[in-house]
C-alpha cells in the first residue's frame, strides 16, 4: 500500500471513531459540533487529493493545490475503528479524586469538563472542594501525548510564576504536576479568572471599547519594559542574533517533522534569515499570540491575557505585528498603540512588521506541518492533528505565500 493509502486509511479510520463515539452519541453538544465541522473540512481536502492525485511534488504543483478550494464530498466511507485510548488518558472525577489525594491533602471533585478548542494543549475545567470544604475553581493544562510546537506545560508553568509576580496580566499558577500516572502526560493548574474572550465581537459601545484598548497597550507596554532575564530565559548579545536562532529553531523543527517537502516553506525560511529587521529597538519578553481568544475581559476590565506556550525573547514589534492581523477598525488600532507606545512601548516600525507578517505565517504553518507529521506516525490520532495538517495547514501556507507574494502562476 502506498503511503498516500496507508494516510487515507488512518484519516477514514479515525472518521468513523469520531462519528461513532462522539458525534453520533451526542450531536447537540458543541464538542460534537466541533468535531463534525472538522471532519467535514477536513474530507473536503482529501477528496481532493483523490480526484487531483499528483504526477510528482514541484513549486507549480504546490501552488495549484495551495490555491485551490476543496471539493464537495458525497461518498460513504466503511473502514474499521481506530482508537487512541492508550495515547491519551480520559480525565474522570475518579482520577481527579486521586490526583487531590495525594498532591492536594485530600478533596472532592465537582466538575472536570474539557474545554472545546485547544490545538496544542488539552483544557479542562477543574472544580473541587479542597480538604477543608472549600470550593476551588481552577483550569488545567496538559501536554499532548505529540503537540505542535514543542513547548511542555514545565516550561510554560515556570514562566507563569514569573509573569504573575510581575503583574502582567497572568492566572494565578497553583501548581505543576509531572507524574503521567494521573493524567498520563504533565499538566499545569492555573486559577479560573473570570471574563469572556473575542471582547471585539462582544461588545458593540465604542467608549467601553476604547477603555479596553487603553488597557490592552499599558497591558503589552508593561510586558515589553521588562527586564527580559525576568523571564527566566537568557538574551543574546546581539537583537539580531537572538532572533536568527529563533527562526533557526523553527526550521529545525520543520526539517524534522516534515511528511513532505513545502517549496514555499523554504522559501519563507531563506526570506526571513535574508531579512533579519536591521533596527530592533529592543530585546523584550513577547507574548507571541495575542489575539482576542487570548484576553479575558469582565465588567470591562482586562482580567488574563492567556495562553504563553510561544513566549519568548524577541522584538517587540512582533507582538504588535500578531496583534494588528485581529483588529479591523483602524480607530482601535490607533487608539491601541497610542496607549501602548505612552506607557513606555516601543515605536511601531511597519518595516520590521512585514518581517513578522511573513514570521507568523511560517511559524503557525509549521506548527501544522509538526501535528500532520504526528498524525501520520501515530504520536497522537486525534482529529484535531488531522484537522491542523490538512486544513489548517492549507491556510497557513496560502497565507505564507501571499505573504512572500508567492501565488500560482497562470
């Protein structure tokens, strides 16, 4: 059997767990609706790859399947089940009992319920009743049995404690837990911090909103003034070389976890070490994912900026860069920086931003690349693997190669 067979094999496999056990048990619930819009998008690329199979693998060829949209799917696949039971432990009360137990004195579980979404760590909510009758509210974080980028709950929980002493927005980190007996692989429990996110879409009153973006540049300016050692991590001597590495990391990364060639990835890797910004202001601790899923606001107040797996040190511009990508009313923007850049920001530099346009994109386009390659070699078959190397991945390379004004020739 061919690879490509061997690959379908799996992708229809897995379909017909997930249409099974999830979706048609409980298709009401928004985890089956998920899951259902992701096979469905992901059928769609694979039909395509039947109908338009490839002669070979060069830059046209890559181009033409890049740009063009998925086909519908009618067929009715059969195909055996295919479980991940022993890939990833089911988080139970039962098991959460046990984990209080003996890390915590003792308690009782009032709810572990796992949060929809979470490409590359798995999110729960974790209520109990500590030893002493006292309600907790809590979120976990696990690592994936394979994830993405790379980046363990270990270092992330390490970074946390930092940044919450530093008031810049962090859930309070309680505790960090690496035995795998319990979970089977590390997690992080943070405290539960109220607030909702995609605060843009919420709210409609222009006032309110601009009280959030003022908010939002302290908040960032704030992180960027830093220190970058408080980090915990250590700056190299020269902005440009510490950035040189990073992209040289991600590089590795891809080179080692690659299904198949991408012209336009090596593409984007020449560009970026060709194109090193030449005036980087200064070597800061960056965020590297702010976005409205990752900012909690409540009664119109920032409470968390969430999610720093991608911290690191770095360009302040590349924060500003990410985050001008979310905000569609020039005024916000406007409104954003100039709070930001008063409260000791760096100056925005749209040359520097380009060179983070294109970053974003390869970063985000490798980070699929990596989950495909786990899908493909059994580290972890879960749908969201797939659903990151098939679709996902297809977006991001478009988005990379329109970045690198790379589309298909006609």
């Amino acid at each position: 059997m061919s690879q490509g067979n061997v690959i379908g094999a799996k992708l229809l496999a897995a379909l017909q767990r997930d249409l099974v056990s999830e979706i048609g048990i409980e298709l009401q619930s928004n985890k089956a609706k998920m899951i259902a819009g992701m096979w469905s998008e992901i059928l769609g690329y694979v039909a395509d790859e039947t109908r338009n199979p490839r002669a070979d693998h060069n830059r046209q060829t890559e181009a033409e399947r890049l740009f063009r949209e998925p086909a519908a799917v009618e067929e009715t696949f059969n195909v055996s089940l295919q479980q991940i039971g022993q890939q990833e432990i089911e988080a139970t009360p039962e098991r959460m009992d046990v984990l209080l137990a003996a890390k915590f004195g003792g308690g009782k579980t009032v709810r572990i319920e796992r949060i929809a979404g979470g490409f590359s760590k798995d999110s729960f909510f974790f209520d109990y009743e500590d030893a002493e009758g006292i309600l907790r509210k809590t979120v976990i974080r696990r690592d994936m049995p394979f994830g993405p980028n790379g980046y363990t709950v270990l270092d992330e929980y390490a970074l946390l404690q930092r940044m919450y002493a530093e008031n810049v927005g962090v859930a309070r980190p309680i505790a960090c837990i690496e035995d795998v007996e319990f979970l089977g692989q590390p997690f992080l429990i943070s405290e539960l911090v109220t607030g909702i996110t995609q605060y843009d879409v919420a709210e409609p009153n222009k006032q309110k909103r601009d009280a959030i973006w003022k908010q939002l540049g302290e908040l960032v300016a704030r992180l960027h003034s830093l220190p970058p050692e408080r980090s915990g991590l250590v700056p190299a001597a020269d902005p440009q070389q510490q950035l040189r590495d990073y992209v040289l990391w991600w590089k590795d990364r891809w080179e080692r976890h690659m299904v198949e060639p991408s012209f336009v990835l090596e593409n984007a890797f020449e560009w970026l070490l060709a194109n090193i910004p030449a005036h980087i202001d200064r070597i800061a601790i960056v965020h590297a994912d702010i976005s409205f899923t990752n900012i909690l606001v409540d009664e119109g107040k920032i409470t968390a900026l969430l999610d720093w797996e991608f911290c690191h040190l770095g360009d302040p511009v590349e924060d500003l860069a990410y985050f001008r990508q979310f905000v569609t009313d020039d005024g916000d923007w406007e409104n954003f920086l100039q709070s930001y850049e008063q409260s000791g920001g760096v100056r925005y530099k749209p040359e520097n931003a380009h060179f983070y346009e294109v970053w974003r994109a390869a970063r985000n386009t490798v980070c699929c690349s990596s989950s495909w390659w786990g899908f493909v070699n059994n580290k972890y078959s879960a749908p969201k693997m797939a659903y990151m190397g098939v679709v996902l991945y297809r977006r991001f390379l478009k988005d990379l190669a329109l970045q690198l004004d790379l589309p298909p020739s006609r």
